[in-house]
C-alpha cells in the first residue's frame, strides 16, 4: 500500500495490522478506525455542536479545556448519532461472481457490463469501505483495480445501488476528504467561541 495512504489512516486516528506486502483486500480488512470519520464539509453544518453547548454550557464556562475533551469524547464515540458523520466499516461485496452469498443480488437492476463501464479492474468484486448519511451512502474500492497501492474509490447511494456509479478519487485523496481530530476541534473552538460571545 503506498505509504501516503497509511499517513492519512493515522492522520485520522485510524490503525492498521497489514504488513507491507498484504494485498489491497487484505489491507482494508486489517484496518479499523474506533469512531467515526467527520467529512470536512462538516464545517459547514456543524451538526450536534450547538446542541451539546447548549447541555454543557456550564462546564464551557468552568473549564473549558474540560468542556472540549468532553466534547471529542462525545463525537469521536463509536456512536450512530446523525452528525453527518461517515462509518468505515469493510466488507465485500461480490453480486457478480458465482457461488458466493451476494451473487446475484444486484439481478435485474445492473449487469456487470454496465458496472464495467465505470469500475476498472477486474474480477468485478468490492470492497465497500464507507457508508454514510449523505449523498452518496456507500464508498467501494475493486480489489483488482490496476493502482492496488492506491485504488479509486467510488461512490454508490442505497436507491440507485450500483447502477448509478461514481468515481471519487484515489484511496488517499478518499481518507484526506476528512477532518483529524485536531482539525475538528479547530472548527468547534472558532464556532463555539462566536457563539458564547454572542451570548
């Protein structure tokens, strides 16, 4: 795996057991993150953070340095709060190949021919590496895809499952899309400074 993408995993607090040799599924399944991922648009809707001023606002004005651990605590939880927050949560995916327990699932909706005009590389098998509570509500990666050490990522949303397909970006330029928990805290602290100087 290109060691940019291993940076950018534990950029975001995320870790990893694969050796440097492991293949791109194998990879994927050896890497965890214990919360979730905050895209960086996140700064543009701040979803739950007035909310938890609101119910902390005695501690803001105690102790904030209490009040802002209190706050990572809470949104870097391995909870499902609708913080339009994404989820890396790895599995496979193979509707095309037969035999296994999802083949055939995607019947009468898509062919693989018409995946194979979006997705490159080959067998047509996926890693689903993400999903979300936006648009689109699911990420996948082609474990043959012919940049292994830095896949493209694409995107797919439950009402249109893989008939309508997007390619987003490297594997790297995926996990960049989000927020560190310093950067995070960076956009609470400007927010909620503004916030209780206006009283």
């Amino acid at each position: 795996m290109k060691p940019e993408v291993r940076q950018q995993i534990h950029r975001l607090g995320g870790t990893t057991t694969a050796a440097a040799t492991t293949d791109l599924a194998e990879f994927l399944a050896a890497t965890s993150f214990p919360h979730p991922l905050y895209p960086r648009h996140y700064a543009e809707e701040l979803f739950g953070l007035d909310e938890f001023y609101q119910q902390h606002r005695a501690l803001y004005t105690a102790n904030p340095a209490a009040f802002y651990e209190a706050l990572l605590l809470h949104f870097f939880a391995d909870h499902q709060l609708p913080y339009g927050q994404d989820f890396f949560r790895p599995f496979r995916f193979t509707p095309f190949t037969p035999g296994t327990p999802d083949y055939g699932e995607l019947e009468g909706l898509v062919t693989a021919e018409e995946v194979a005009l979006t997705v490159a590389g080959g067998p047509l098998e996926f890693i689903c590496i993400c999903y979300s509570y936006g648009f689109p509500d699911h990420y996948f990666v082609c474990p043959g895809d012919p940049n292994p050490e830095n896949p493209t990522v694409y995107g797919t949303d439950h009402e249109v499952f893989f008939q309508e397909i997007t390619a987003v970006g490297s594997l790297e330029e995926f996990f960049n899309r989000y927020l560190s928990k310093d950067e995070f805290l960076a956009i609470a602290r400007r927010h909620l400074t503004a916030q209780h100087a206006a009283g």
